[in-house]
C-alpha cells in the first residue's frame, strides 16, 4: 500500500501505472478520440488503427472502448498478439463457441459462426492490443478476415493498437493490400505541458484529494518534461514525488521532490535545468528521511489541530452549471446535484444489497429511455465501488444511484449508473451539469435496451 495516503487524504494510489478505468483522462483529445473510435466500430467503418509511444495510453483506451460497447456486442480482445495464423483461427474459433476446428476449414467455420451472430444482431469486435508485435504472416491472416461481409455490412469488426513500429510496417509494399483496408486511424500524442499538469491534478482529485495543487510550477514543469509527456512516465515520476514529500513531512511538492522522482525513476536528469546535484534516491529519503523526521512525525498535531491549521480546500464550482429549472423533457431525470439536507445519512448498504434493489428498477424502465454511466469495474474492487459510490453520493442525488452486474460477453463487471431520462438529449444535459471529476472519469450517456 502505498505510504502517502493518509499523509494527503487520499483514498486509494492515485497514480498506479495499471490501466483503471474510473481514471481515465478525457483531456488532451482522449475523450474525443473514445467517442469517434466507439461511432467507427458501431457504423461498419472497417479496420480501424490507433497508434501511440510506449506509455502513451492506448491500452486503457482500449479498455474504455471495450466498456463502452453494448452488452450485445460480442468482443474478442487479443492481449498477446504473437500467434501464428493458424494459432489466430483457432484462438477466434474457440472465442466464438465454434470449438475445435481443423486449419483447412477453419475459415469457413468462422464465417459460418460470424453469419449466425449477425442474423442474432450481434456485433462481432476483434480488438488487438500489441498489433506492432504481430507477425506478417498473421496480420495478412486479419486482412483476409476484414473480408468476411454480409451483403450490408463486414461480419467482424477489427481494431488495431500499437506502437509507431507499426506504421512502419504498414508502410511496407508486402502490407499495402491490408493498409488499404484501413479506413480510420487515430494517433495518441503524448500530453503538452499543461495537459500534463492537468492529467495530474485529475488523478489526485479521483482519488480523494480535496487541498491545493500540491505541485510547484516548477516541480510540474520538471516532471511533465522528463516524462516526455507520456502518461505511464507522469504516473510514475508523481508516486515517486509524493513519497519524497511524505519523507519530507511536507504537503508541497517543489522542484527538490521532482528531482529526486526524476533521478529515482532514471530519467535523463537535464529536462529538470540545473541546480545543487543530490545522490538521495526515494527509497533512501524514506529510509533516512523519514528517521530524521521522527520528531515531526511523533510530534504531529492531532486531527483536529490539523484541520484547523489545514487551509479549507476550495468548494468546486459545479452549482452555477446547472440549469435554473428543468425543462419538460428533463422531468423524468433526476437533478444533477443533491440538494443539501441536515437528515442523518441512511446507514451504508452492501453491493448485494445494492444489486437486488436496482434489478428491478432497471427492468421495469422503458428501452427507449437513457441514464448516465458513471463507473464499470471487476468485481473484486468492490472497495473501489462502494468509495465510488460513498463520494458521489455527496455531490448528487444518492437515490437515482444504482449498481448492476453483467457478465457480457463472457467479461464479469460491476456498473454504476444515473437517472432515467427521456431522452438523450436530457440525458447529457444533466451530465453535463455534473461535477467535473464525474465527467472527467469516463462518464457517458447510454440507452436502457442494453439490458434487455
């Protein structure tokens, strides 16, 4: 467990370098580039590539993509891409219930399965992680498969991510029959200096923390440049900068934390400028630092001669972004912030709890009405869900917010939802009106048939 948490008044690590969905960082066009990769996959636009550096986001892109599906949408997703052709055939055959099937007609198996799910209205999505690492030999065997068509649409729908490696392959006269199948391509740039500080102070406030950017200009400066604006490498370089600023007892971090995270990480030590070289690591500041600290830490002041001395966190400035009064269409939605109530809160209840309370909720709503999707995850984060839902439930309606499990397409997953509106229209107008960190997390609109 990470050690700064309670030092910052954190829930949960807020820059773990794993791919969490609730922190996904719509800045910087990510949030665009999701939504025009969902339009390309649900309106038959072919093959459809993203490329990006190491680091640049492409697999929790991928990931996003894959929640934002609906549930009738059948997904492959391919996390190791080294496989012969033969191997490819079988793993989609397996994947598709097909079962076992010999290589001289494992095509045609295929086929004869991807026609069975289009006369069902399934949408069949074959999703490459790691493309640039798949051999020639196999991505041919994908153009190939981008052939099989119903008379009004392609039977599989195919999305590569990879590294620019891939550009550089596609580029080559062997591939040119499979580049020209390509319809879109979307490209993740690394973050610019100011989406970087912007990325940083999403994930603090994701996490739980409510007091003041605790990164200096400086120290921001330094980290977005040594990071090369790749969001693994910000990820990385912040941990490293809180830990140095527990072991320091401070809550500030300056250009001092950000060059030992820098140093600590093994990043080039230039893109900080220059200034007094320290041989400290973040593994020795905590050991010795923290010695040192000792006093401090013992002589810490309580928590109610902290909160005094704290300085009050700003309040977000979320109530002037909603609308005066509700409009007809919005009538059957709940308002977008909770109004404020000094009734004692309803003791916490469980997921289960949760679960059995919303199910019949959400069959009894009509197909052609919308909620907002605020979260998806495995189910073993229930931690994670239920301070998900302990937090939003402070800032709107707790009552319009409902949990559901699903297991579609073979992926068990936890949801939280809002509200039951009309229309989509209404739908994003209250979304629209929600507090920033909710609509920053990945949160989007969606039509109650999905769980028909």
């Amino acid at each position: 467990m990470t050690i700064y948490l309670e030092h910052f008044g954190l829930r949960e690590p807020p820059f773990r370098i794993t791919p969490q969905l609730e922190y996904f960082f719509s800045g910087a066009q990510r949030g665009a580039m999701l939504h025009a990769l969902q339009f390309a996959v649900t309106h038959d636009e072919g093959i459809v590539m993203v490329s990006g550096e190491v680091g640049t986001g492409k697999t929790m892109l991928a990931r996003m993509l894959l929640e934002r599906l609906d549930a009738e949408a059948r997904v492959i997703y391919l996390s190791n891409p080294s496989l012969s052709p033969e191997d490819l055939l079988a793993t989609l055959a397996l994947e598709l219930g097909v079962g076992k099937v010999e290589a001289l007609t494992a095509l045609r198996s295929i086929e004869a399965r991807l026609v069975e799910l289009h006369a069902e209205g399934r949408r069949v999505v074959l999703m490459v992680d790691e493309a640039h690492a798949m051999p020639a030999a196999t991505l041919e065997q994908v153009r190939l498969l981008s052939n099989l068509e119903s008379p009004t649409r392609k039977l599989l729908q195919i999305v590569l991510f990879g590294q620019p490696e891939l550009d550089t392959l596609l580029a080559s006269r062997e591939m040119r029959s499979l580049r020209e199948r390509i319809t879109q391509r979307f490209a993740l740039r690394p973050l610019g200096q100011r989406e970087a500080s912007e990325y940083l102070r999403f994930r603090l406030h994701a996490a739980g923390y409510r007091g003041p950017d605790p990164f200096s200009r400086g120290a921001l400066r330094s980290i977005s440049g040594a990071a090369a604006g790749l969001t693994r490498r910000l990820n990385i370089l912040a941990d490293k900068a809180l830990t140095a600023a527990y072991a320091d007892g401070t809550h500030h971090i300056g250009r001092k934390q950000a060059r030992l995270a820098i140093r600590d990480a093994g990043y080039p030590p230039t893109v900080f400028g220059s200034g007094r070289r320290h041989g400290w690591t973040i593994a020795a500041l905590c050991a010795a630092g923290l010695a040192a600290a000792g006093i401090w830490l013992v002589n810490r002041p309580s928590a109610p001669e902290a909160a005094a001395a704290a300085p009050a966190p700003s309040a977000a400035p979320v109530a002037a972004s909603l609308p005066a009064t509700a409009t007809a269409a919005d009538a059957s939605g709940p308002t977008a912030l909770k109004p404020a109530s000094s009734a004692p809160a309803s003791p916490p209840r469980s997921l289960d709890e949760r679960i059995a309370t919303a199910r019949p909720l959400i069959a009894e709503r009509p197909v052609d009405h919308w909620f907002i999707q605020l979260l998806t995850a495995n189910p073993q984060d229930t931690a994670a869900v239920d301070s998900f839902i302990s937090r939003a439930g402070q800032e709107i309606d707790p009552e319009a917010l409902l949990v559901y499990s699903s297991a579609a397409s073979g992926r068990p997953r936890l949801g939280v939802i809002y509200g039951n509106y009309a229309d989509q229209a209404s739908a994003a107008r209250a979304l629209a009106a929600m507090p920033a960190w909710l609509r920053g997390s990945g949160a989007y609109v969606r039509s109650y048939k999905v769980f028909r």
